[in-house]
C-alpha cells in the first residue's frame, strides 16, 4: 500500500495518534517511518470510537470514518483487531485480498 502512496495512486490518511502508533511499531525502522510521515496526509477526528476490543486499533476506524476512507487495507485482522468485515460503511481488507479485487483494479491500472 505504502508504494501506491508513493506513486501518487492512492492516499493514506492518519491522525496523530495513529503517527504515534506507527512510531512505537516502526521504532526499528527510521526510514519507513520518516517516509510513511512524509506522504500521510493528516486528519483530527472528532468522534471517539470504541468497536475493536484492540484499544489503539480504533484510532484507524476514527480516522477512516473522519475521512470518509472507502477501506481500512491492513494484515492486522486477528480476533480483537479489525476482525469485522466494515465499521461504519468503511471496508477492512488485507493487503492481498485488496490487491485482487475489483475495487483495486482502477489503482493497480494506474501503475501500469
């Protein structure tokens, strides 16, 4: 998803709160890190929500609602994290699952 962004194809959005999620997970990787707070573009919910038993996990469905995003793409889909299939209209797939669907076609074209 990270290329996407890159390449200008889609877009990522996070609050500050999700930056400082990103930073504890990606305290490892500097780099990623400073490129992932390059090409976010920054959104401040104004509604807290409590649907993911994953506490820190609903800070990415505020976030997605805010927007509005059309999908949350992430491999975090275990019991407790984003293991329902939508939140608030917004869709959770994984990367894979996104990548072969057809909502994805029109972004993957794109690169071609």
């Amino acid at each position: 998803m990270v290329e996407l962004v890159l390449q200008g194809v889609a877009e990522m959005w996070a609050s500050p709160a999700m930056l400082e999620e990103y930073a504890d997970v990606l305290a490892d990787e500097p780099e990623f890190l400073a490129e992932i707070s390059r090409q976010v573009r920054l959104v401040y919910p104004l509604t807290v929500l409590e649907v993911i038993r994953h506490e820190p996990d609903n800070r990415f469905v505020e976030c997605a609602v805010a927007v509005p995003a059309d999908f949350i793409i992430t491999v975090n889909t275990a019991r407790g994290h984003f293991d329902r299939k939508a939140y608030d209209g917004v869709r959770v797939m994984s990367p894979g699952v996104w990548v072969n669907s057809a909502e994805a076609k029109p972004f993957i074209n794109r690169l071609r």
